[in-house]
C-alpha cells in the first residue's frame, strides 16, 4: 500500500480537463467562424439558418467525443464497484486513462487492499472462535453427556442381569436405544471436532468423513489421496472443513449418484476436489459456500465452483505451494 504524499485533488484536475475541452472546442468554433465567409444578418436570414444548425451539431459532437471519453474510465470504476466481491480477492482496476482519473481509481483499488486485508483478518477471527466453540460443545457432548449414557448403560448392563426373564426382553430394548444414544451422541462430537484429524492425520481424517457420508446419504464416494506434503494445522483443517461443506452439499442438494473426492499435488498446488453427478446448477451462493471462500483465503488459497445444470458440481480448492 502506497502513501500518496501529496495527493492529486481528482475532481480539480477532472474540471480543469473537462474546461480545457470545452474552451477548446468553442475557441476553434469561434475561429471557423470568424475566418469562414459565413454571416449571420440580424434579424437572421432563413438562409442562414442551415449553417447555424450545422455549426452547432458539429460543436455538440465534437465536446459530447471528448467529454465522453474523458470520463470513460468513471463508467468502469462504477462497473468494478458494483461487481467487487471482497472474498474473491485481486479484481482491480487498470490504471489507465487520461492521467486525471487515475489517481481516483488507485485511491479505490488501494481502498480495496486494505477492505480485503481487514475482512480476511476479521474472517479469521471469526473461524477461529467458532472452531474454539465447536471443540468446547464436542468436548462436553464426549465428556459429560457421554459419560453419563455409559453410567446409565452400566447400570441397566446389572439390572439386565438380575432381572427376571419376563422383563429381560424389555430390558434389552432400553439398552439399545441408549447405546444407540451414546454412538449419536459420539458422532456429533467427531463431526463437531475432527479429533482423527490431529490423532491420525488429513488422509485418515477424510476417509472417516467419506464413509460416513456414504452411510449417511446411500452416495458411494470414490476417495483418492495421493502423495500428500507435511501441511500446517490450519490447511489441514481448511482442507478437511471444506470437504465436509461439500459432501454435505452433495447430500442435501445434488441427488447424485456418485461423488469423487480427490487431493492430490498438482502443477498449481496441492488440489482438493469434489466432484458429483448430480443436477448441478448452483446459482446462488448461500452460506455454506461463503463460508468455503473465507477458509479458503484464511491459508490464501482459491475455492473454484464448477457447475452446470444437469451436468454436476466440481469444487476445487487449490493450495498454492
Ligand atoms: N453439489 C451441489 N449440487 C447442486 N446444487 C448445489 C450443490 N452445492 C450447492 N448447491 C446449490 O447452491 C446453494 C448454496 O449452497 P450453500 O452455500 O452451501 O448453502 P446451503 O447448503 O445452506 O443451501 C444451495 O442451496 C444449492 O442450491
Ligand atoms: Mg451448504
């Protein structure tokens, strides 16, 4: 980010050009006129009339191509303000133009660094608390609330036991639905905190993802992970929360009736992909896919959406090296 140390007044210099266009084109107006054999009589001949016309078309034309131009690059900077999305970082604007409107729009690309700076800080503020959240309620949910169950389930183990044979059968009923609890209650808390992530690794991590994805939606998942790199804690945890928004987006809007998850070193970096054969079309990016592209500037890497109605979806993260 550069300081301008004495900065160009834009709307100064935008009227000093748009008055020397326009002294320019009635100074030579005057001047055709002066030296043309043209008369205007007073009261004004209807002959004359014609030339006058003439005369000022040609005035008007001449200042509206001059003025127009001058103030083109106006047009793409309200273009760029309208388009400018500050989670898809680096759409500037070229510095170009007629000299007076560059420094307005290096003033708003530099506006642009420093928005995008503070909402990617602001991001990764906001992620890592909601992680710090996440990891506290699946610490409780293990701790407390699955501890309890298993009390309870080892309780109901000896009074099964004892029991007389005309309630055993019940009995059983009971214990099921409470192991069943306690396997849910088990599952909420790997989903909330990937604890396999930092106890077995991403590979690991995603394959546990993949197959309860499976189980969960009937979608079969074709998993291929490939020479990964030592990655930091933070990518991996990108990587893996990314994966787990697609998968779940496959599940709840695609109705396909494949998934490919591939990550893999490319030639641009290290490639996370999701592709499905689903319906595709995704039109309107709610805030699962917001949330993609924050985590995906958190460790500066680019979250690409790939698709077309009928045709599936491809997301694809890239991790630069
Ligand atoms: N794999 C997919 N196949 C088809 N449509 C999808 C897929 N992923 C996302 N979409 C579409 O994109 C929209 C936005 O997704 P998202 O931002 O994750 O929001 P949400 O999942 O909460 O609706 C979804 O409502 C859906 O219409
Ligand atoms: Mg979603």
């Amino acid at each position: 980010m550069s300081v301008n140390p004495a900065p160009v007044r834009p709307e100064r210099s935008l009227f000093r050009r748009l008055f020397l266009i326009n002294g320019l084109v009635f100074t030579i107006g005057t001047v055709v006129l002066a030296l043309s054999p043209a008369t205007v009589s007073a009261p004004v001949l209807v002959t004359e009339i014609p030339v006058l016309i003439v005369g000022l078309a040609v005035i008007l034309a001449a200042n509206a191509v001059l003025v127009r131009s001058s103030l083109a690059p106006l047009g793409s900077l309200a273009t760029l303000m309208e388009r400018v999305d500050l989670l898809r970082h680096g759409d500037r604007l070229l510095e170009r133009g007629n000299g007076d409107l560059t420094h307005l729009i290096r003033t708003f690309n530099e506006m642009l660094d420093r928005l995008e700076a503070e909402r990617s800080a602001a991001s990764a503020h906001a992620l890592a608390a909601q992680e710090g959240e996440r990891q506290r309620i699946a610490r409780e949910l293990h701790d407390e609330i699955g501890q309890s169950l298993t009390v309870v389930l080892l309780g109901l183990k000896r009074v099964v036991d004892q029991a007389p044979a005309e309630l055993r059968e019940e009995l059983h009923g009971v214990q099921e639905g409470v192991r069943a609890s306690l396997d849910e209650v088990r599952q909420v808390a790997r989903r909330l905190r990937p604890g396999v992530l930092s106890d077995l690794g991403l590979a690991s991590a995603l394959s546990a993802l993949s197959s309860e994805f499976s189980e969960m939606s009937g979608v079969p998942v074709t998993k291929k992970v490939s020479d990964l790199p030592v990655l930091d804690d933070d990518v991996e945890l990108v990587l893996y929360r990314i994966a787990q928004e697609g998968l779940t987006n496959v599940a709840r809007h695609a109705r396909a009736s494949r998934v490919e998850l591939t990550l893999r070193q490319e030639l641009d970096g290290l490639t996370l992909r999701i592709s499905d054969d689903g319906r595709g079309g995704v039109l309107r990016e709610g805030a699962g896919i917001r949330g993609m592209r924050e985590r995906a500037l958190l460790v500066g890497a680019t979250l690409t959406i790939d698709s077309k109605r009928g045709d599936g979806t491809d997301v694809i993260l890239v991790v630069p090296a």
